[in-house]
C-alpha cells in the first residue's frame, strides 16, 4: 500500500510538471534556440553567418510571440515547479522588455560594420548571448533562494565569457577583473542565503514558514545575513559599492554586447531585489533606510565620477550606476505607484540606454573611436542623427519633451507620496538629492552634443554611415521616447493590470 500510495504521488508530481512546463514555454523556446545554434554551427563549416542570424531572430521571435500568449492568458499569479518560480503578468512585462533588448542588440551588431563578423561568424557569441537572456527570464520569476542562486550564475557566466570572448588584452583583462568581482559577490550571496536557511528551514521567500523563522532571529546576525545575500543582488544591479567593475567592462567589451549589460542583468537584479524586500517584511530591518542609503550612494557616485570620464561608453556605465539608484527609489516607496514609477523608468531606461548604444556605435564605426573628442563637430556630417543624440541625451537627463522626464517625475514623485504618508527621514533625504543629482547629470549628458554641435574636429572626417538604415533604426528607438512623453498612459495602463504582489501559499 505504502508503494503503490508512493508511486501514486510521483504520478501526480510528474503530471504537475508536465502542465507546469507550458507556463515555461518562452523559457523552453530559448532552450531550443541555443540547442539550435550550437547544432548549426556544427553542421556548417562555411558561410553560416546567415543562417546563425535567421535562427537568433526567429528564436526571438517564437519566443515573443510565446511571452505575448501568456500575456494575455494569464489572470492572476502562478506558483510552479513547487513553489520554485512563479509566473505573473510582471515577469512576463519583464521577460518582454528583455526579448526586446537582445532583439535591438543584435541590430546593433548588425550595424557595427567589420565587428559583426565576430557576433555572426559563429555560434559562441549568440549562444552566451541567448544564455544570459534565460538567465535574466529566470531571475524574473524565482521566488526560492536557490533558484535565485542559479538564474544569477548563468547570467553571470555567460556576462564574463561575453566580455572577453573577442580578441584583444583589454577585454581580457576587464573579463577577469569582472570575474573576481563577480565570484567574490556570489560566494558571500551564498554564504547569506545559507544563513538565511539555517534560521527559517526552508528556501522559498514567499512561505509563511520563512517569514515565521526571521521572527525569531535576534536583528544582528538577521541583518548580517541579509546585508551577505544583498550583496550579489547589488553587484548584478550594479550599484554602489560593487559597481567597481563597471567602467572597465564598459569599456573594453563590444558595444552591443555594453548595451545588454546595462539594462538586462541589472533589470533581472531589480525584479529580485523587489520580491526579497517585500518578502522580508519584519520591523527588525529597516529597508527603507538600507536602500535609501543605496540609492543616494549610487546616484551621487555614479554621477560624480562620470563628470570626469573621457570615454563615451566608460560615461555611459557610471551614469548606470546613477539609474540604478534611481530603480531603487521606486522600491524605497513601498507603496503601489512607487511600484509602477519603478516599472515606468525601467521600461523607459531600456529604451533610452539601446537607442544611445546604438547611436555610439554609428559614430563609433565613423570615428573609430569613443573618446569624446573623437565626436567634435560631428553634428555638422551627420545633423539627423545628432539630434537624435541629442534626444536620448536629454531624455537621459531627465528632461522635457522625453519620456526621461515622465520617469523621474513619476518616481520622485511615488516617493514624495511616501514621504508624506509615512514620514521616514530618509525619504526627503533621498528626494533632495535625488532632484541636485538630476542637475549634476544635466553637465555630463549634454557634453556629447555640445561637441557635436558646437566644437569643430580637429581633422577632416569624411563619414562612412549607411545613412538611410542608420536613420530608420535611429528613428524607430528614439520615437518612443518622445511619444511617451505626450501619452505616458498608454504604457501607465499595462502597468495598472500588473499584480506586483508575491504569490502566498
């Protein structure tokens, strides 16, 4: 009796499994189009450039299309894979603005002239690539502390192997460094979340068992552990203090592949920072006052120190380290528009950080360079597409007609809601700052135009752009910029049928 009962429960789990593999269906499909990838390049010695393209965009588009279905199919949050992952109309959000982003990526590839023979001439690039967007899905949706070990290691390998996987000593170099980083942030993250472990008896964030278990803990050892497992969190967002690799990477890395890192693993970060926060709702840790203190260090940090840089791509990843404290705000609010504020800069951040990517390259591919002075009188060769830059510049910045304005006005003001709701010190701390930051930002993004409009270059330089295709992709990312600006409720109203509550057993 007590086998055929046995034998009766694997049934039933396994018959679980089976259903629960649909609502993995994006995931799947990006499985198969790495197995795809791998499986072509094996069989094709020579001019395989093209068909490596066909089956990343055709994967990308299966899997679109897959994370659209569920859209619309999905009413209400689903626990799967017994409590491992759980799937919700914010995951999928997410997991669609990240099939985006490797999407505009590989356009970016595509318009980067001899070096996309390093992206298409194999499989090695686009396999990492498709690598790190499983990871990121699965960052997502993952609710227990090992499944979050796991989604953020496969995106961090495939990060190191993507940054030095091209020729060249300083890409090397920067791959190492960020693998150090990287595995010094991951072993404390583990050590943490063996702790965390230890106090509650299960791994699952969302069980009222875990939260039964931190209540009993004294606040000390409480908040080493969480500070322990906060910290690979911190380094995948790229916030202060583990943004020390940044700049390096930024630099040295193709710039589509700087493009993802940007916005992809920093996004995924976002989504587990959120679900661990509001799942550790105990009055022994003040969260409000840990990320406050984040978010000012980050924000006053990366925009200081990207006043200085000479590089357009190392600018670029300090001022990340500023939108990510920005992305935090919305988490520091607590509340339901500090949510959705928090959503909105995302969403516009993808936006504005592809389309600067892609215009870098453009003028990167002219210049053969991405120094700032390389730019200087630029605007003059090439007027449509520095105004285009100038756009994402000062959408950047956060200023108006751009949707960057919308979402700094929508966090800030989530925040000053939150302020007067609950009156915690930090908060008005982080609202001043946060707005004499905005200005600081204002000096470092407009230099780019102003050497583009308004310096002359120092030699000739005859410019080599495809123009028409370097207009249209130009023109596509940069629209939505100043569309939302005029109709933010459209992307407000998808935002306003997204639960951004926790699934609860």
């Amino acid at each position: 009796m007590l086998i055929q009962n046995q034998h009766t429960e694997l049934s039933n789990q396994l018959a679980k499994t089976g259903i629960d593999l649909w609502d993995l269906a994006p995931e799947i499909s990006i499985t198969g189009s790495i197995i795809l990838l791998i499986i072509f390049d094996l069989l094709f010695k020579k001019n395989k450039s093209m068909g490596i393209a066909a089956i990343a965009y055709a994967g990308l588009a299966f899997t679109g299309f897959l994370l659209i279905q569920q859209w619309f199919e999905l009413s209400e949050t689903k626990s799967i894979m017994s409590g491992l992952l759980s799937v919700s109309k914010l995951s999928v959000f997410l997991k669609t603005g990240f099939c985006i982003g490797v999407f505009i990526t590989l356009i970016i590839a595509h318009r980067s002239g001899e070096k996309q023979k390093d992206f298409f001439r194999s499989s090695e690039i686009l396999v990492m690539l498709f690598g790190l967007l499983l990871g990121v899905s699965f960052m997502s949706m993952s609710n227990n502390l090992l499944m979050i070990y796991l989604s953020i290691e496969v995106t961090s390998i495939c990060s190191y192997v993507l940054t030095g996987i091209t020729k060249g000593k300083k890409k090397a170099e920067a791959a190492m460094k960020y693998m150090i980083y990287g595995a010094v942030a991951s072993a404390i993250m583990l050590y943490g979340m063996s702790w965390l472990y230890g106090f509650t008896g299960t791994l699952d964030i969302t069980s009222t068992t875990f939260v039964a278990g931190l209540n009993d803990i004294p606040a000390l050892p409480l908040s080493i552990a969480c500070i322990m497992v906060m910290a690979g969190f911190i380094f995948k967002l790229g916030a202060f203090p583990l943004h020390i690799w940044s700049p390096d990477v930024y630099e040295a890395a193709p710039t589509p592949i700087v493009a993802v890192f940007s916005v992809l693993p920093k996004l995924g970060a976002l989504s587990i920072i959120f679900h661990f926060v509001n799942a550790i709702t105990i009055s022994t840790i003040d969260w409000q006052l840990w990320i406050g203190i984040l978010a000012i260090a980050s924000m006053t940090v990366g925009n200081f120190s990207a006043l200085w840089q000479k590089d357009v791509k190392r600018m670029l990843a300090y001022s990340s380290i500023a939108h990510a404290g920005f992305l935090m705000v919305g988490i520091l609010a607590f509340t339901g528009s500090g949510n959705q504020a928090m959503l909105f800069y995302a969403s516009i951040y993808l936006i504005m950080n592809f389309a600067g990517f892609l215009l870098v390259q453009i003028f990167e591919r002219n210049t053969g360079s991405s120094q700032f002075d390389s730019f200087k009188g630029l605007g003059q060769k090439l007027p449509y597409l520095s105004i285009l830059v100038l756009v994402i510049m000062i959408s950047l910045t956060g200023l108006p007609p751009t949707a960057g304005f919308n979402a700094k006005l929508f966090i800030f003001s989530a925040l000053w809601e939150a302020h007067l709701n609950e009156g915690h010190p930090i908060l008005i701390w982080v609202f001043v700052i946060g707005l004499m930051n905005t200005v600081v930002a204002l000096f470092y993004y407009l230099k780019m135009p102003y050497l583009l409009f308004f310096k002359t270059a120092p030699q000739e330089i005859q410019p080599n752009t495809r123009r028409f295709t370097d207009w249209l992709w130009g023109t596509l990312l940069v629209s939505p910029l100043l569309l939302l600006f005029f109709r933010s409720d459209w992307l407000v109203s998808i935002m306003n049928s997204i639960n951004f509550e926790l699934w609860i057993p």
